[in-house]
C-alpha cells in the first residue's frame, strides 16, 4: 500500500500489523483508484485470524480483489488456502459465463427470455426454483447457462469477483513460482505477476494489471475548446447517456446531443 499510494500505513517486519481496513489512493493515467488494505486472514502457519471474516466481507463488496502472497514462505500453499478461503464465503474467481435475472411474478408460470444458450432442461430449473418457493417467474438468461450456473446463484449466492494475484518479495520464490500459481488458479483471465515493494520491480505492472482488470474507460471533457486534466471513468461499453448521468441527471435529461473525439472513436 505505502509503494503504491500516498498513504502512511504502519509497516513492520513482524505478521498481522495491520489490524484495520487502511485506505490510499493510486494514481494510474489521470484515474484515483482507491486501494484498502485489510488486515491478514491466515497466520505465517495458514490458520485463519480473528480478522478473517471482516476482511472476507470487506473484499466481497469491492470492484477487485488484489490477492498479495509472501514469496518467501511458498505462496502456493498461501494461494490454495485463500482460494478455499474465498469458496467456502460465497466468492469465485472463476470469470462469469453467463447473466442470470430471475424476475418473480404474481401468476404466469415459469417462463424463460434467452438471449445465448441454455444447456440444461428447462424442467430441472423449473424444479430448482420450486424447491426454494420460486412457482411464478420470469427468468431472464444471457450467454451460455447451465444447471450449475443456476445451482451457484440460487443455492450458494456465488458472487464472481475480478482480481489480480502478486507474489511480493518475488525474489525470494521459486522460479517456477508463477506457473505453479497458474495451475492452481485454473484461469487465463487472473493476471499473476511477481514485485517488490522494496526495489520496485514490477510495482508498474501491477499497477497497469489492476487499471486493466476493472475493465474501465477514460472520457476527457472539454469546455470552450480546452480538455480537462482530469478524466471521468467508466465501464467499457458505456454510453453518452452514462457519462451525462454521471455528471448530473439533469444534464442527461435534456441532453440532446454530444460531441465525441479521440483515436478510439469509430466516428468522429
């Protein structure tokens, strides 16, 4: 946190120092992104710490989840025990394959809009939602859906979060560290990558992994022919509407039209 941002948090060499969620800011390309710090959720000896389950809820309500091992003390074993950690409080790493909206109704049935593929019998997820008391609904599906996926929202409330995985002191680990990690993982989509905080190596990477992984958009206003310094930040694939709302409601209002530039506009 102290390499990364402007905050002054408490360092030590000794385990468990942070004892409170502590904030700080990163700047990357003209973007503030704010980075907290929570305290440890497994001892030196992989047990979990009285912190383990305030931290857990804390990392569920975030955009991204910076996963940072000690490379000194085998981070695979660090890495297979917060992943175990992560799956038993509701949380996957796993990337989503599909959106599922499941919209109740008084009467009707159950009903299905599909925009994608559904792999499953539609009798099976009828059953699984009569099992939980679900008799009228509209179920709302997007991409390519099975019975687990519906099994992983309805029965676990899984939640799919985006995160990076950086192995500090990455001197210190086996060479083949990375690849280890990756097998474990199982994913493509979750960057891996080693740093330091004390050198610095990788620390420009990591911050380039973590602007890249909350998949966002940089827009520059402009007023009387003069760009802003600062940018508005977006999700990718956000409209004119979007940033018009982000500005002010009534600005999307009674906007009529807008004026876009820039090398990534198709039309200028």
């Amino acid at each position: 946190l102290k390499a990364l941002t402007n905050a002054k948090p408490q360092v030590s060499h000794y385990p468990l120092t942070t004892t409170l969620p502590t904030p700080g800011m990163m700047i990357y390309e003209d973007v503030e992104i704010q980075l907290v710090e929570l305290p440890a959720i497994l001892t030196e000896d992989l047990e979990e710490t009285h912190f383990t389950n305030r931290s857990i809820g804390f990392a569920k309500n975030s955009d991204l989840i910076l996963i940072l091992l000690d490379g000194s003390a085998n981070p695979a074993d660090q890495l297979e025990k917060i992943l175990e950690i992560l799956d038993e409080s509701g949380i996957t790493l796993k990337p989503k394959r599909c959106e599922i909206e499941i919209e109740k109704k008084d009467s009707g049935g159950i009903r299905f809009v599909i925009f994608g593929r559904l792999r499953a019998d539609r009798r099976e997820i009828i059953d699984l939602l009569r099992s939980i008391g679900i008799r009228n609904a509209v179920v709302k599906i997007s991409g390519d859906a099975g019975l687990e996926d519906f099994e992983e929202l309805i029965v676990r409330d899984l939640k799919h979060k985006k995160a990076v995985i950086a192995v500090n002191k990455f001197d210190q680990a086996r060479p083949s560290i990375l690849k280890e990690l990756r097998k474990i993982i199982g994913v493509e989509e979750v960057p891996i990558l080693g740093v330091s905080a004390i050198s610095g190596e990788g620390l420009e990477e990591l911050k380039r992994e973590i602007f890249g992984s909350l998949n966002l958009i940089r827009v520059y206003t402009r007023k009387d022919g003069v760009k802003s310094d600062k940018p508005l930040t977006l999700p990718r694939n956000s409209t004119v509407r979007d940033l018009a709302e982000l500005i002010h409601r009534d600005f999307a209002r009674r906007m009529r039209y807008a004026r876009i530039w820039g090398r990534s506009v198709k039309v200028q």
